[in-house]
C-alpha cells in the first residue's frame, strides 16, 4: 500500500512537471502572430534558451548519478569495507527466517554478540543475511561468523560479513543506461520539434520563460532539490549512536538522579537523568541523559547506577548500554 502511495504521488507531481505545463502553453499558444517575433530581444531569447539548457543539463548528470554511477560507488564502499574492515568474530545468538517461499535463496535475521572496535561486547539486533549456501548450515544460533567493521563508520552499512561477495548488477546497470539514453533523446528530440515548429524561420525567437522548455525543466530542477533535502535528511548515515555503538566502551554509570520532562513518546514517559561516570584514564564526568522509560519499568530509575557507553576520543558523547544493544 505504501509503495503505491508512493508512485501515485510521483506520477502526480510528474503529471504538473511536464504535461500540464505543456498543455497550458500549446492551449494559450495555439495562434502564433509571426510580427511579434520579430520585436523579441534576441539577446534575451539566448539567455533562456542557455538556462533552459543548464537546467536539463544539471537534470541529466543528477539522474545519471543516481541511475548508474551510485552503484559503482556502493560497490567501490563495499570493496573497501572488505579490504581495510577490521575483523571481528561474532556469536549468533538467534535467528529467524524471513525469506518467502519461492524466493532464490533463504534470508534470516540474526542476534549477533560481538567486540566492537574497543573490544567491548555489544549485541547487534536483526542483522539481515542471504544465505546462498544453505547446504552448508552457516547461520545456526551457537555458531560464529566473522564480521568486517568499518574503522570511519561515515557510511551505511557500518559492517559486513566477512564472506560478502561484492557484484554489479548488470541489468540495473543496462536499465539505469537505457532510461538515462531515453530521458537524453526524448529532450533533444523536443528542442529539434519545438524549433522545426515555432521557430517560422526566425531562429529561437520563439524561446520565452513560459516555454515548456525552461518551465518543465525548472519544475523538474525543483523536485531534485527538494528530493535532495528531503534525502539527506532522512539519509541513513553512521549517527552518533552508531559511533558509539561501534567504538564505545562501557562504563557503569551512577545515577545522581533521575525526573520526567514531562514529555511521552509512544505513549511513553521520558526520563531525564543526571549520571556520573569515570573513563579509563580515570577522570570524571558528570552528564545529563535522556531516555524513554517503560511505565512497567520505572522502578530502574531508583537503582543506584546504571551501564552506558562512552566515546574514548570523546568522553562526553554517551549512550545508555540499552540503547545500544537494542537498536542496531
């Protein structure tokens, strides 16, 4: 149901983007007085003419960038992760199939026990996994598997199985040329009939903001631009809590007191606490806390001390030990 959301939504904005501003013009324009385009600055039609072909032109390298050079750059990521990750053997705690029957091959979700970056064990929840060799029984709670973790941790995913095989698909590759191919002619094609059909041998006079030209290429630039906030907000990057996770060690942490901001999330009180804790230089910090609480389980916040995580290179960036061990 979301995803045809989704593509309702895009095939609605794309009907604005393109025909309708077409339909508009062609309805308006349909009886051209030749006069009036002898009286147009020529200079002023270049200068249209030119953004119109910035603006298509910055369209094209964006969808080619996200049609077909990203895949060669997931891939040189992966590559690299496989290369200079640092190798860590984790315990599978459980699994749980989620692949489908009739899919190709068999997909689990695993619990993993491993020693992040600082050699402090940490439990990575629903690890995703394809397993292409069933025969062999590799995914099986009690088992260990070997993990590559990323040392910058700038880019998802944070760590692989050491066993990845990295390969491009070369049909999404063919399919992602093809339809930049086909974006590529369907423009050229439009600016050789628009001047074949409005020009009446004058040239690109006929070229105005109004044209279909910059306004379907402007709308478009739009929709990239906003498609590019709205994805790096909502980008799956390494977050703090990540960092931490991955390179943090723990600490047993004193809880110097702990109130409700009054604030709930899902329905869920959150807490404020206020922690002491010493890194392993031995040198103390004192730092606030927030966290959603359980209503079950409110009492946790009268004991005496509670675990966390800290940065090493940054003492003061922390996360409580459930946290951590909860969302991976």
């Amino acid at each position: 149901m979301k995803r045809i959301a989704i593509i309702f939504w895009m095939l609605y904005m794309l009907f604005f983007a393109i025909p309708f501003p077409m339909i508009l013009y062609y309805t308006i324009n349909s009886e051209y007085d030749i006069t009036d385009l002898k009286d147009k600055n020529p200079w002023l039609v270049l200068s249209v003419l030119a953004i119109s072909v910035l603006f298509w032109t910055i369209l094209l390298a964006g969808f080619f960038q996200k049609w077909v050079l990203s895949v060669f750059v997931k891939k040189h990521r992966l590559e690299k992760l496989l290369v200079n990750g640092i190798r860590r053997e984790a315990k599978i705690l459980s699994v749980s199939k989620v692949s489908k029957t009739g899919d190709k091959y068999d997909a689990y979700e695993l619990d993993l026990s491993v020693n992040n970056l600082a050699d402090t064990e940490i439990v990575l929840r629903k690890v995703r996994v394809t397993d292409s060799r069933p025969y062999e029984r590799r995914f099986e709670a009690g088992k260990k598997v070997d993990l590559l973790i990323d040392q910058e941790l700038k880019h998802v995913p944070c760590f692989i199985f050491a066993s990845t095989k990295v390969a491009i698909n070369t049909k999404a590759i063919l399919l992602g040329v093809l339809g930049w191919l086909t974006m590529l002619a369907l423009i050229i094609g439009y600016y050789i009939y628009a001047y074949q059909s409005e020009s009446f041998g004058m040239g690109w006079r006929f070229m105005s903001f109004a044209h279909p030209l910059i306004v379907c290429s402007t709308i478009l630039l739009l929709y990239h631009i906003l498609g590019k906030i709205v994805f790096r907000i909502t980008e799956k990057k390494p977050d703090k809590l990540n960092q931490i996770r991955f390179k943090g060690k723990r600490a047993a942490a004193k809880i110097v007191s702990a109130r409700q901001t009054g604030r709930l999330m899902n329905a869920q009180p959150v807490i404020h606490f206020e922690l002491e804790y010493t890194d392993d230089h031995q040198h103390k910090y004192h730092k606030g806390l927030e966290k959603v609480v359980n209503l079950l389980d409110l009492n946790s916040t009268q004991q005496e001390r509670i675990d966390i995580f800290y940065l090493r290179e940054d003492p003061e960036s922390i996360a409580f030990a459930s946290d951590i061990n909860e969302k991976s």
